[in-house]
C-alpha cells in the first residue's frame, strides 16, 4: 500500500516539483531531506569532527549524486571504496608501511599519528579515478572536482558531517597498490563521513560584488 502512494506521488512530482528520480528497476523519490540547492551550496560547510554511523541509504545517495556528474560521454571514470569499521586500521597500517618506505627512520609516536589517521570518521569514502584515452587530463579533472562537490552536497543535504582530504598518501604507490588500484588508477580523494561531533559553524559567504565587472566596450 505504502508502495502504491509512493508511486501515485512519484508520478505527480514527476509532472510537478521534479523530485522524483528513475533509478534502477523503479523510481525513488526524496521526502523527508529535502534541501534547496541553493540553501546546500550555501550551507555545506566541512567537518573534522566526526563519530557515530552513515546509514547505507545517505552513503547510497552521495555515490548516487556523485555519479551524476557530466563526465565525458560517461565512460565511467570513477569507482568508490568504502572502509569502515576495523578496515580503517588497515588502512592506518597500510599508510605507515607507505611512509615507512619514505623515510625508513620515522620514531614510533610519528608512525602512531600515520596509523591513527583513517580512525577520524567512522567511514571514509576512496574515490578513484581511471585514465581513459579518450579524456584529457584537463577533462578528467574537472569532472573529478565536480563529483567531489556533488558528495559533499549530498552530505550536506542529507544532514551527514563530510570533510574531503587528500594528502600525501594519496600519492602513495603502496596505498595504491595496497587499497588494489590498478596501474591507470589514481586516488582522487578520501571523503571522511559521519554524525557531526559538535555544531559546525556555517561559514561567511564570500561577496560577489568583488568579483563580478560589467564589461562594456567603453
Ligand atoms: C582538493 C582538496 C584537497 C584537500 N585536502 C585536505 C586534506 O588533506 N586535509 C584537510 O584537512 N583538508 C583538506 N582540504 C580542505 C577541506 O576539504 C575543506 O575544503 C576545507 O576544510 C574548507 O572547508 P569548507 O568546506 O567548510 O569550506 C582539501 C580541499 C580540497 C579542495
């Protein structure tokens, strides 16, 4: 029953608001999270504080979001890893191996502080991008910035804490190699998720006036 309404109002809103989606076999709608575009690029602020758990649905929606990205004639670009719970100590291992084959003489507090890293957010989101010939690096780039906006809004829109990081392990052949990159993949980004820890600040809006000129001839 509650299946049938669903559908009669996804077909209003199909014809109405547009808030209904074709996704899958069927079509999905957003009710309850719903936020303005406007209010999401306005509000979306990062977050460093982060506990707690990301259901799979919100996770679902940021991969969702995330795809929707014009990328060029949509080869695919991405994939996502997620790591959550005792994977995120793996990850931590993973990354002091990487840096111990920086630098052989790092003290063990410093290689604690590499380990503990991944430990920040209850999961984080590894979003890998692959060379294709057909993009240009300049393509792919920006395609790439666009899926990283997209995730942090879907976070944002969906009331979920993110902070997206990169960093040097990014880098790293052997976090490449160890998280199963194949050689034409590169890690775009690490998007740490989860229930803020406290009230994040929202952020000043920075002045248009400043950057906006009416060009004339003249
Ligand atoms: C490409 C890129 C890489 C970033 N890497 C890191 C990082 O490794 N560590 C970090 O603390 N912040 C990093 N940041 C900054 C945060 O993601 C975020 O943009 C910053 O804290 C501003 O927050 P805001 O979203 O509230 O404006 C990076 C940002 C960008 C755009």
């Amino acid at each position: 029953m509650i299946l049938a309404i669903e559908a009669v109002l996804c077909a209003t809103r199909a014809f109405t608001s547009g808030a209904c989606f074709k996704y899958g076999s069927g079509n999905f709608s957003i009710f309850e999270y719903r936020v303005e575009a406007l209010e999401a690029i306005y509000g979306q602020v990062s977050s460093s504080s982060l506990s707690g758990e990301v259901d799979s649905a919100v996770l679902e929606n940021i991969v969702l979001a995330a795809l929707q990205v014009p990328d060029h004639k949509h080869v695919g670009l991405w994939r996502f890893l997620t790591i959550s719970g005792d994977a995120r100590q793996n990850l931590g291992a993973l990354y002091a191996r990487a840096k111990l084959t920086e630098d052989s003489s790092l003290g063990s507090s410093a290689l604690e502080k590499i380990r503990n890293k991944p430990l920040r957010a209850p999961l984080i989101v590894v979003v890998c991008v692959t060379k294709r010939a057909k993009v240009s690096e300049v393509e792919r780039l920006l395609s790439t910035g666009a899926v990283k906006q997209n995730m942090l809004l879907a976070a944002y829109a969906q009331g979920v804490g993110a902070k997206w990081r990169v960093g040097s392990m990014a880098y790293s052949r052997v976090v490449c190699d160890g998280l199963g990159l194949a050689e034409k993949e590169k890690i775009a980004g690490f998007l740490y998720l989860g229930e803020n820890d406290s009230n994040v600040e929202s952020k000043e809006l920075i002045d248009p006036g400043k950057y906006v000129t009416a060009w004339t001839a003249d």
